[in-house]
C-alpha cells in the first residue's frame, strides 16, 4: 500500500463547527501542500474510499458516529486511524491519537487546588461525546456524581441547574471554550463574579478565549506538531506485516489568564 503521498479525512461534519475541528483540518492542508501530498477530505466513507487497504484518519468526538464509520471502513478493509475520539467498547485494529484529557483534568484540578479553590464543578458535558466522558471519568475520581451538570437541553437549561448550586463552588471547569463563553455570559446575568466568585477554566484556546472579558484560562495544543506526528505514523507503520494498532496520546498545557486570577496572557 503506498501512502506516501495521500491524505485522506474522514470528518464529522457536525464538529466543523468547533475550532478544534477546523484547526485540524486546515493543519492537515497545511502540511499536505508544504509537503506535495494529495488531500482529500469527505463526510462518508462511501464519498472517500476507492480501492481496499487505504488509510484513513477519521476526526471526530460522537461515539455513535464513530462506531457507524469504523464499521464502514472495516468493511473496505482501510487502515482507520482516529483523532480526539475513542469508542468506549474495544474495537480491534483501529488506531487512536487522543488529547490526554485525564491528565488534563488533573492538572487543571491539581491547578484550581494550589490557587486555593478545590470546591469544583465540572460544566456543560454532552452525553455523547468521548472527550468530555472521559474527562468526567477523571472529575469523578476527585469530586462527586452531582458536581457534573450535563446538557440534556441547553446550556442556558444546565445553568439554571447549575445557579441552584452555586454557592456550593468556588471554581468551574467547562467542556469546551464555547460552552465557557456561554457560562460567563450567563455568570454576569445573574450577579455571579468571575474570578472573583468563581475561577473559571476552559478547553480547547479557541480565539475568542483571549478576548473575552474577562480572558479564559484554557487548555491549548500543538495542533501542528500533532498533525506532523500522525502523517508520520501513518507514513512509516502502515502496510506493515506485524501492525495492529497503536494508541497516542497528546499532551496540552493550561494557559492562565484572568478568569483564575492571573493578568492577561496572549494564546
């Protein structure tokens, strides 16, 4: 099989709409025009597969996407390797390249602790995605089960929630950056101070973190050292007699602004 000189994305086309997606995505064109290599990119299998035994990096959160379109690839016989979602239940022959969200989620704990806030809720978590499942799994081992206030409606539905309680915290830790922007709108709705009241910690250094008001502390990532690490697994392993799968995890790093406490700090 050559895959020296091909890229082919299979993407969820509902995380198009989150800036991680969209980094990883244009970080893959990047490097595949920097680097000569054919790009093709589709929202099914059926739309990006031509022959057997191709490789595939499929970039998406949803398990139950994830599941259809792992089975759909197996069945072409493709080389299948996944960015920032892992089923829960084991699939065999499927390769994972996963941001460390449990280390992740003890960092930004372990952080909240040393600035003297341990009384933490864990915000905005959606059933079916696998980054925030199993950065819940993390928040579990640390905090209790009615810390964790899911979206089953809206944000603004899981807030209300949440503003029943809130006297119960002094820090917040939120899925994603969005779902953080939309907490510290409706923070200044009802009289809640950040960081004053409430540290607040995002995921995710989207662009708007830097400028929101006051800036987010968030978790950001090399997205290009991690495309560059994945062509290279890709170009070097694949088609290998003794291959099965293998699983990487990437690490991200907290940059601290004002919502903990700190002056502002650029991304």
């Amino acid at each position: 099989m050559n895959t020296q000189n091909k890229l082919k994305l299979l993407v969820h086309s509902e995380y198009l709409i989150f800036e991680w997606a969209k980094k990883t995505v244009n970080a893959f064109h990047h490097y595949a025009v920097k680097n000569g290599l054919e790009l093709k990119m589709a929202f099914s299998p059926e739309k990006l597969l031509t022959r057997r035994g191709e490789a595939v990096i499929v970039i998406g959160v949803d398990q139950d996407w994830l599941r259809s379109v792992i089975g759909t690839l197996k069945n072409y016989g493709a080389y299948i390797i996944v960015m920032a979602g892992e089923p829960q239940d084991e699939i065999d022959n499927v390769s994972y390249v996963n941001i460390d969200q449990r280390s992740l989620m003890r960092t930004s704990l372990e952080y909240l602790a040393s600035r003297g806030r341990s009384r933490t809720a864990f915000f905005g978590v959606q059933k079916n995605d696998l980054s925030d499942n199993i950065k819940k799994i993390t928040f579990l081992k640390y905090h209790r089960e009615d810390s964790v206030y899911t979206i089953d409606s809206t944000v603004s539905a899981a807030f209300d929630r949440f503003f029943a309680d809130a006297g119960r915290y002094d820090s917040v830790i939120c899925s994603n950056d969005v779902i953080a922007y939309c907490f510290l709108r409706l923070c200044r709705e009802r009289g809640i101070r950040i960081p004053r009241d409430l540290y607040l910690i995002g995921n995710g250094d989207l662009w708007i973190s830097s400028h929101m008001k006051p800036s987010l502390t968030t978790a950001a990532y090399d997205w290009q050292g991690n495309v560059e690490n994945v062509v290279s697994v890709i170009q070097h392993i694949f088609g290998l007699p003794s291959f099965n799968s293998l699983e990487m995890n990437l690490d991200a790093v907290l940059v601290m602004r004002e919502s903990t406490g700190h002056g502002f700090v650029p991304s």
